[in-house]
C-alpha cells in the first residue's frame, strides 16, 4: 500500500519529486523572457535617446528599465486598491513610524542637498550650462549622490502608502499620484544618460525643499507639536519659486548652450510647467478657500456680535474638534 505522500505518486506523467526541477526550469524560462524583453527595450532606447553614460553602467536599478517600471505599476495599483481595502477598516496610526521615517528623509535630503553643493563648486560648474564630461572627479560625485536622489523617489512612494493607511484618502490627489508616479521613471533616464552636469540644479533645489517638509511631517506626526507649526503653506510657496527657478536655470542652457543634450532642458521646462499648473491650482484649492472661509466665518461671528450674541459655543466646540483630530 503506497503513502499519500510517496515520492513516487504522481499526478498525470509527473512525480512529486520532479517538481523542484519543474519550478527551476519555469523560473529558468521567466528569466530568459525577462532576458530578452529587457535587452529589446534597452535597444530601443539606445536608438531613440542615443549611447548611455558607460559611467553607471552596472549600477543598482539602472541596468534595465523593468524594475522601475514594474515597482512604478506596482505603486499606481496599490494606489488604486489601497483605499478599497481600507474602506471597511479602521483607520492605522502609524505615529512611531512616521516620526522615523520623516527624520529617515529629511536626514537623506540633507546629505544629498550638502553633497551637491559641494559637488558643484568643487567641479566648478557653470551656472548657464553645464555638460555632462567637464567637470571631473566632481562629475562622478555627483553621480553618486543623483544615484540617492533617484533611489529617494522609490522610498517616498510609502508617502502615499501612509495616507492610504491612515485612510487620509483626500490627500491622493492627482497632483500627488502625477509628482510621485513620474519622478522616479524620469530620473531612471536621466541617470543612464545625463546623471551629472547641467541636471544637477532641479535636485539641489528639490533637496533642499524636502528637508523643510519632512521636518515638518516628522514633527506633525507628534500631536504636541502641531500647534507650534506654521510653516506647512510656505513649503508649498517654496516648490513653486523651486519650478520657477529650474525652469530659468534650464532656459539658460537653451540660450547659451554648451555640451548638454538639448532635448533633456525641453522636456524639463515642460515638466517643471506640468508642475507649476497642478501646485498652483492645489495652492489655490488649500489655502485661498481657506482664507475665504474664514473671512465669512469671522463676518458672520461679527454679525452675532452686533444682535447681542457671542459665537462662544462655536468656537468651543471647534477646539473640541480639533483636538480630537490632533489625536491622531
């Protein structure tokens, strides 16, 4: 009488015990699929965009187009199906995560805006324009560090995977998805064909703009600190005048070109305009309604006032709700 588990039964003409070297071959195989659909879309791009920068030839996530794509998919489904998941749910804190992960970014986008600086005026670039071949041992410095800040827009789509946690579903906007789902695939090809010289300038400014706002989210996930905050409307202001000064510094290189592909300051400046459109209309949306808002609430408390009553009770029971919201 045979075991249920005898290593020769068999279901149709295989073993079990073939079927660690059936899983082999079939990851074998998907290997070779992969193989071969990375080594086509790479020569295309190599025909469309022209020889990569040898440079970071080998470098983590930079080989091939796939992972970027497949980790940038894997983002917008988890965007699509986080908040149904979380429909029916209560509602994560996250709160010791959040401080950590804040400080993680904000420590990173420090590291990267002071190794850029330094990068920039230890190669001596030119502010106007900049090629991608002149500038050095600082040019390879500088690669290193657009490796990180490549890397960072992977690491900040648990941006994203928070508010989805935390169900602050109104936070998703399209601007959100636009800004977080584009940045990485951009800087994939920028890093394989223009990850030093005149690119430098959009990350600087960008790195230096993240440490302000997550410092900010750090210390808004701790609810004792919020009410000492003030700055969460400037950062905004900050990206804006950031677009606005890589888009001038990008022209110039159009103006007075130098070595640098013009093609990639093209799709720059019309990146940084995208940009400039979808924060300007969220600006808007937050902030001057806001502002609105509160102008009628104040004439209607004024309105009270003068027929002998006080708004007393309304604003008690507006610092009661935001208190409980500050739980969070």
């Amino acid at each position: 009488m045979y075991s249920a588990l005898s290593p020769s039964h068999s279901f149709g003409a295989v073993a079990v015990r073939d079927y660690p070297l059936l899983l082999k071959h079939s990851i074998a195989r998907v290997g070779c699929r992969m193989e071969h659909m990375d080594k086509t879309i790479n020569s295309y791009f190599d025909v469309w965009l022209g020889p990569r920068d040898p440079r970071v030839k080998g470098w983590l996530l930079l080989e091939n187009y796939t992972p970027t794509f497949i980790f940038s998919a894997l983002y917008l489904l988890i965007v699509w199906l986080g908040p149904k998941y979380m429909r029916n749910r209560q509602p994560f804190s996250c709160r010791g995560i959040l401080v950590i992960y804040n400080l993680g970014l904000t420590l990173l986008s420090l590291y990267m805006f002071y190794e850029l600086v330094t990068g920039v005026l230890e190669g001596g670039y030119n502010f106007f324009c900049q090629d991608t071949h002149s500038g050095g041992e600082a040019d390879m410095k500088i690669i290193r560090v657009l490796w990180w800040y490549y890397f960072s827009k992977l690491i900040e789509f648990m941006d994203t995977f928070f508010f989805i946690l935390r169900k602050n579903n109104h936070q998703i906007t399209v601007l959100h998805v636009y800004h977080h789902a584009t940045m990485l695939n951009i800087w994939w090809f920028v890093m394989n064909w223009v990850p030093c010289g005149h690119s430098y300038f959009g990350a600087t400014l960008n790195s230096f703009i993240h440490v302000l706002m997550y410092s900010y989210y750090g210390l808004s996930a701790v609810p004792a600190m919020r009410p000492y905050l003030w700055w969460k409307k400037y950062i905004t202001q900050g990206q804006l005048i950031q677009f606005v000064l890589t888009i001038f510094q990008t022209s110039c290189g159009v103006v007075w070109p130098c070595a640098f592909p013009q093609g990639w300051l093209y799709f720059q400046i019309f990146y940084m305009i995208s940009l400039i459109i979808l924060f300007t209309n969220f600006y808007i949306q937050t902030y001057n309604r806001k502002a609105s808002s509160r102008r009628k609430e104040y004439q209607n408390g004024s309105t009270a006032i003068a027929n002998g009553y006080t708004n007393s009770f309304s604003s008690l029971e507006n610092n009661v709700k935001q208190r409980k919201q500050r739980k969070d």
